[in-house]
C-alpha cells in the first residue's frame, strides 16, 4: 500500500448482499454467454488483414501523446454493473469517489462494454488507424488478451507508476495470456467448476467426468455454450491439460463432450440463463461460475469446491490501449486498486476472488462471511489445482469456437 487508508472498512458491512449477488451474477454470466454467441464468424470478422505482429517481434503497444501531467482525467470503460455502488445513491462509487478525492484525477466511469466481440469491433477502426480509441481504461476477458497482443493493440504497463502490481499473488501471475501480468492488471477472478441439486441428485459428486458420465445423471446436465469453459472441463476430465494441450487433445476432449451430447447425458448448453434453469429443477447438474450458486442461499443447491481434476480459473482484466491520451493517470489508477484494502472492498461488492496480497485480510474485517466461503476465498488446494485457458492465436480461436459449436449445435 502507497497511500494512507483511504476507505472505512466498515464502512458497506451492513449493505444487501443479495442485490448486490444478482448484480454480479447477471453480470458474468452474461459476459461469458455473450461471448459465446458472437461466434466464430464475429471472430474472424474482426480485426484488419495484414495487421498483425510478425512472429519474433515484440508487441508492447503504440503509445500516444500522454496528457496526464495537464489532464487529471481518465476515461474508464467498464461492464454493467461490475463496480460497488453507495446502497443510499447508486451513482456514488465509494471506491472510485475516494480514488478522485484522494489524486485529484477525474474519472469518467462508463457502462458501455456489453460483449467481447462487439467490443473489440467497436475500438478496432480507431486502434488501426493509430487513433485514439477515446478510453484510457477498458476492461476485457482473459481470452480476449492474446488477440489484442496478436494485433499489437495494448499497451505494456510502466510498472513504475504501478508499484503495487507487486502485491499481485504468484498464481495470478502466471497467465497463460499475459505472463507477469505486463499488459493486464485482473478487476475480477473466479473458478469454473461443478454445482449440483442434492434433491435431485442423491449420491455426491467429486469429479467433472462423472457430469459427463454417470448414468443417474442421464439427460439431467446442464453444460455452457461458451467454448473455453467447457472444453477446459472436458480436458481436465479427459487428462490434459488446458494450459496447455495439443490439437490432438482438444480433439479427444471434443469427442468427449459430442459423445455424451448425442448419448443424452447433456440436456442443454447455456448461457447466461444458467442458473434459472438450475435453481428451477430444470436441470440437476450444472457448471457454475464460482460463488454464484452459493449466493443463491439455497442449501440443497450445492457446488464442487474442488473436482478432483481441478477447476478453470478466468479473469476479467483492465488494460490499456494504444493511443490512450491518459496512460499514466491509468496507472495510477489501477496502482490505487492494486492496495488491500481497495481490493477488498471491490472484491466483496462485486464477490470475487481476491488477487491481492492482504485483502483476503481485510475481507476478513470488511465481510466475514464473505471471507469464509472457499469460492471467494479459495482454500490452498483449490489454488494450487486451477489452471488457465491456453493462449490461442487467433486462428485456433476461431477453428475451436466453431468446431465447438458445431457439437453443440450452435
């Protein structure tokens, strides 16, 4: 932490967590949703022909003129509802308000980002026209970051005006997309992972290959329609690995996922419609994003923490793009959220998993509840047992997605 304390702790202990849960829940599930239903087509739409970095050159962005020193302003393009808001006036963002109350930098906070893809087409003609997008901030999926790498679109942080990115944790640190976290700074993180009716469903599960398998489980599964999430389940199921895998792998893991579809065992992929469908007894069994089912507060509604094979961890992350007339105010601003305190306050708004060194500490003081269920705050072995998306270039991503369609029938 640079700075003096600037947030009461206590300040939001008393605050409805159930609105704020269905904010949150909403939110992810439909960013991961969306994201699914661009398309392969979306994918390979974007982008211009030719603009790509050649392989063995280094891609660390194009910076614009910085007018921070006369500008104390930053445009921040954000997703609905991914923020903590004042239960008595909901345009009050604690956090941010102390942020500009403390540097002096005024923040436009803007709700624009609805889609991945359609994001990305938005900014597209801007950024390879060497403009200007018109945000300092944005934030973007894990997946998404190897594309604008790929097309040279965003740019590598000066960690001197983000000395906190040192209070970043070492497995967050080790991002298949971004390693070190140079270019990417995470807003959210989470796990996917298994969740299941006990009313439905009388014997436990333990493993991601018994959703695929098990025959009381038969036509009772509820899988997502987005490609990363559940192929990343099929390959930890089928022994690989989605760090890093093999065409091969990704091949047999497919096969996995069309074999129980065309047997019966799937009863429908989703998107952001997850968790109606679940907590409605349309389906037993589900992949659930971490925290969600257990904010729903119904206790036969329960979630895998751990599934022996392990669990997919994501992240929402803000980053920088080319051009951006306030690049350092930015940093300044992913810097102060970067501090314990900070982090945990956004954190147990928005409930997600601290990434901070210290804000598990300080959710402890702001949220005990909170900071006792393992899918906010993780226990060691759920840690030690995710794994990551690989990176793809943006050729496999779009021959995957649409394969991965293909099965779905999508």
């Amino acid at each position: 932490m640079t700075g003096p304390r600037s947030i009461d702790l206590l300040r939001f202990a008393n605050r409805t967590r159930t609105r704020a849960a269905a904010a949150r829940m909403s939110r992810r599930s439909l960013l991961r949703g969306g994201a699914a239903l661009a398309g392969a087509a979306g994918l390979s739409a974007c982008g211009v022909p030719g603009h790509v970095v050649p392989k063995g050159v280094k891609a660390t962005g194009q910076a614009g003129h910085d007018y921070s020193d006369a500008e104390k302003s930053l445009v921040f393009a954000n997703w609905p509802q991914y923020i903590d808001v004042d239960d008595k006036d909901q345009n009050k963002r604690p956090t941010l308000d102390a942020f500009v109350k403390q540097t002096g930098i005024r923040v436009q906070y803007l709700e624009v980002v609805n889609d991945n893809n359609d994001w990305y087409t938005k900014i597209d003609p801007s950024l390879v026209k060497g403009i200007d997008p018109g945000y300092d901030i944005m934030v973007v999926s894990d997946y998404m970051i190897p594309k604008y790498r790929t097309y040279d679109y965003i740019q590598q942080l000066d960690l001197a005006n983000i000395p906190n990115h040192a209070n970043l944790l070492p497995d967050v640190l080790k991002d298949p997309g971004d390693p070190g976290r140079l270019f990417s700074i995470p807003w959210a993180y989470g796990y996917t992972t298994v969740a299941y009716n006990s009313k439905l469903v009388k014997q436990p599960i333990t493993s991601i290959a018994e959703v695929f398998t098990r025959a009381d489980l038969h036509g009772k599964v509820s899988l997502f329609s987005e490609m990363e999430d559940t192929m990343a389940l099929a390959m930890l199921a089928t022994g690989a690995d989605p760090e890093k895998f093999t065409d091969a792998e990704f091949s047999k893991a497919l096969e996995y996922v069309r074999q129980a579809k065309n047997s019966g065992q799937i009863r429908t992929f989703t998107g952001n419609d997850y968790l109606s469908d679940f907590q409605n007894g349309n389906t037993a069994v589900t992949m659930a994003y971490s925290g969600d089912v257990a904010q729903l507060g119904k206790d036969y509604l329960v979630t895998v923490n751990l599934p022996k094979e392990g669990l997919l961890s994501w992240s929402d992350n803000c980053v920088i793009p080319n051009f951006a007339r306030h690049k350092k105010n930015a940093e300044r601003l992913l810097n102060y959220y970067l501090q314990p305190e900070v982090a945990a306050e956004l954190d147990d708004w928005i409930e997600y998993i601290p990434v901070v060194k210290g804000a598990e500490a300080a959710l402890k003081d702001l949220d005990p509840d909170a900071a006792g269920n393992p899918l906010i705050v993780p226990t060691s072995a759920m840690r030690a047992n995710s794994h990551g998306f690989m990176a793809l270039e943006i050729h496999q991503l779009d021959e995957y997605t649409h394969r991965f369609q293909q099965v779905i029938g999508q």
